[in-house]
C-alpha cells in the first residue's frame, strides 16, 4: 500500500515564550542555520474554506496570492471529510487507515478507548505515520507548527522546534505577528518552514451555512490576516524567497432539519457502538457514522436494516467500502459503515431527540467526491508558475509538495509526484 517516493499586543510574544517546546536534542548548529538566501517555506491553513469562496466572497489578499502564483481548480480532501481526518492526511500524505485518525473521535478496538480532545493529542498511540515536519526536523530543518493537528505529539520521541499547545481564543491577528518574532531572531534559530492554522470560516459555516453573510464576513476576516502574514514577509524582504501555501482542509453544505434519516427503525442501537452519538454532542445531526459490533451477526442485523432504507443513505460493509474511502485501520476501521448525501444528515430515534443541530446550517464529513467538499490550494513564490490554474489535487499530495520545496527526502507516503510537479511547473520532478 505504501511506496518509498523520492523528489527532490503582546499577548503573543508572552504567551509563545510560555508555550514554545524543543523536547528533542538539536543537530549541530551549522546544520540548522538559516542562511540569508535560504527557501522559506509558510504555510497558512484555514478550516472550512469551500473551493468556490474566492468568486463568492471578498478575498482581495487570497485573489492577489492565486495571481502571482497558481491556484489548484479544487483542493480534494479524503473521506470523510472531518477536521482531523484531513490536517493528519494533509500532514503526513496517508490515507486514513494509514495514519489511524478516521474522524474526530476515533474508536480503537484493541485499546478500547476513543480518542478525546484535548487528552489524546499528546499520546503517541493515536499518531501513525509521519508529519512533514517532522521529516525535516530529522534533516536539520528547523520548524515552527503553530496549532496543526498532531504537532503537540512526540513521534518517537521527535516534535517540531517549536510547537504550541492548540489555544482557541489566540487573536488571530497574533499569530502571524508570532511567526514575525521567529523570523527576526538570529539566523540559527530562524525556522525554515512556518505552518499556521485558523479555526474559521468553519464555524461561521456550521453556524450560518456556506451562503451566508456570517460566512462571507470570516473569510474576510482570515483574507485580512493573510494580508497581515505576507505584509509581514514583504517588510522583511523574504517574501521573493518564501513559498507561501495557503490551503484548507474541506468544504462546506448546506443542512435543514427537513433532510433527516433516522437509521435505527429496524434494528436495536444498542446491538452497536457508535462512537458519533456518544461523544460530546450525544445524539445530534451526523453526516455519517461508524458502527462497531460485538458479534458479526450483529454487524450484519445493523447493514441488512439499513442498506435499502433510504436513497440518500449509503451502507457498507467492513473490506467492501468504494476505493476512494479507506477507513479499513485494523483496530479502529468500522464493521459497518454509513454515510449521507451532502446536505442530509443522520440521527437515532432510540436516543433522546438531538438539539444542537437544529441551530446548525451547514455541515462536513461527507464523501470527498462531493464538490461541496472540495476545497483551496493556492501557491505562490519561486517553485511556482505564476497565473496559472492547475486540475484538481489531493489532500495526500501537500506532504511531498512541502518535502520537495524544502530539499528533504521524504519518508514513505501515498503523495502523487506527478501533482507535485504539476503544482510547480516541473520544479518537483514527478520521479
């Protein structure tokens, strides 16, 4: 399955001098440092982004990106399409059995546990795979990973330079003036890759729907702060050597409470474990759900109840899923497998009535293949051709995309070199 692939305000100064972590002993300092014509790689991700919101909303400073660089038609991510399921895609260029984060809160047979925020995040157990940074940290490339998904986790004892405990209410015009402190320090200690994260417009567009107001006005809001990071780059002079990739992580649809499938009308809830409706949220409005049984009879009950019961519902087995959905994890894949037409959503009428989607007007998780979600990749700086538009790529393509604008060998990965090289007009050899 895998394949060895070869490419090449001071509330933020305060809080990152609190915050900021080396746990792992340094290379040589020659190795680490950052001359003054060296590459930097910046990227700049945020959730939620649905692919067409440049044509939709006002995004001067994303639009002015795309035109001196080149922008993906659409960014595709994996299924399902949650929040953690496609940064650890993103991160490490794997499918989701792979890298063992099947969604937002992962069931783990053997351990018998589900993955819990914040408290897994730093347990070495959830995390397979290997992180882009965490390749070039091994080559002597230092890095600064300021709240991805997974970069508060130790991997065998590896972390990125500096790494941040995820603080949700950061200011975002913080962030990047953060990242400026990094880039004015001595040139040993200086990161040569910076990868930022911004937690809207997705909640703007569970809130408010993707054809909002509401949605419209957090996307101007981060197009601001993306003005802020690359104003910042441009006063420092290292905006012409930067590589500036700006990307996000799915795309959004719009929900109503008039598009509901009660999946449980033929069979006993309690027969399966369904980690979705016993999270956090309890029963509320889900895209689609794992079902793990006791017994493969049980298994089998659940799918015969639900396989022909709605035409917007499709139900799979476990080793039968479409290629493209690969959630077959040996400890964490699901027995039975149920997913809903973008737009329509899942509940259980065995459980108490669900209240919090009914504020909820838009929503993630669907199939990949859904154009609502897709997504933005747009790159811009010396790797890549300007003004252009390429076909769409995938989300296990940005992991050696990121390794070939650094220099570093990339570990083993699902990553396309083809759409590497298409991405920078040759620059990343399709070898």
């Amino acid at each position: 399955m895998l394949h060895r692939l070869r490419p090449l305000a001071l509330f933020a100064a305060l809080w990152l001098a609190a915050c900021a972590t080396t746990e792992t002993a340094a290379p040589a300092a020659d190795a680490r440092a950052g001359a003054d014509d060296e590459t930097l790689v910046v990227l700049f991700a945020v959730d939620g982004l649905r692919w067409d919101s440049l044509e939709l909303y006002d995004a001067p400073n994303m639009r002015a990106l795309a035109a001196r660089g080149m922008q993906a038609e659409r960014l595709i991510p994996v299924t399902p399409t949650s929040t953690f399921v496609q940064f650890t895609s993103l991160a490490t260029g794997l499918w989701p059995e792979d890298h063992g984060i099947l969604n937002n809160n992962t069931w783990d047979r053997e351990l018998n546990e589900r993955f819990t925020n914040p408290q897994s995040m730093r347990d070495p157990r959830w995390w397979h795979g290997e992180p882009f940074w965490i390749t070039a940290e091994r080559q002597g490339v230092r890095t600064a990973i300021q709240f991805w998904l997974a970069s508060e986790n130790a991997f065998d004892g590896d972390r990125a330079t500096r790494w941040f405990p995820y603080h949700h209410v950061m200011p975002y015009e913080d962030r990047p003036a953060a990242a400026m402190t990094w880039l004015d320090g001595p040139a040993e200690l200086r990161p040569r890759l910076i990868a930022l994260y911004f937690d809207q417009p997705d909640g703007a567009g569970h809130r408010f729907g993707p054809d909002s107001e509401g949605y419209g006005a957090e996307i101007e809001r981060v197009d601001a702060i993306l003005g802020q990071m690359i104003d910042g780059l441009a006063e420092r002079g290292l905006l012409e050597r930067t590589e500036f990739i700006f990307l996000s992580d799915h795309g959004m649809a719009e929900i109503s409470t008039e598009r509901v499938i009660t999946i449980d009308d033929h069979f006993d809830i309690d027969s399966v474990f369904i980690p979705e409706v016993h999270g956090r949220w309890g029963n509320s409005y889900q895209p689609y759900m794992n079902l793990y049984a006791e017994t493969p009879e049980a298994a089998e009950a659940a799918y015969q109840a639900m396989v022909d019961l709605h035409p917007n519902l499709h139900v799979w087995r476990r080793g039968e899923m479409p290629d493209h959905i690969r959630i077959d994890h040996p400890t964490r894949g699901p027995d039975v497998f149920i997913m809903a037409d973008a737009g329509w959503m899942l509940t259980s009428g065995q459980l108490p009535e669900p209240d919090r989607a009914l504020t909820m007007r838009g929503t993630h998780g669907y199939d990949a293949l859904d154009p609502s979600m897709h997504t933005v990749l747009i790159g811009a700086g010396p790797s890549f051709p300007q003004g252009q538009t390429t076909g769409p790529v995938h989300h296990l393509d940005l992991y050696l995309l990121v390794t070939c604008l650094l220099g570093v060998t990339p570990a083993e990965t699902e990553s396309d070199p083809d759409a590497a090289a298409r991405l920078t007009g040759g620059r990343c050899p399709a070898e």
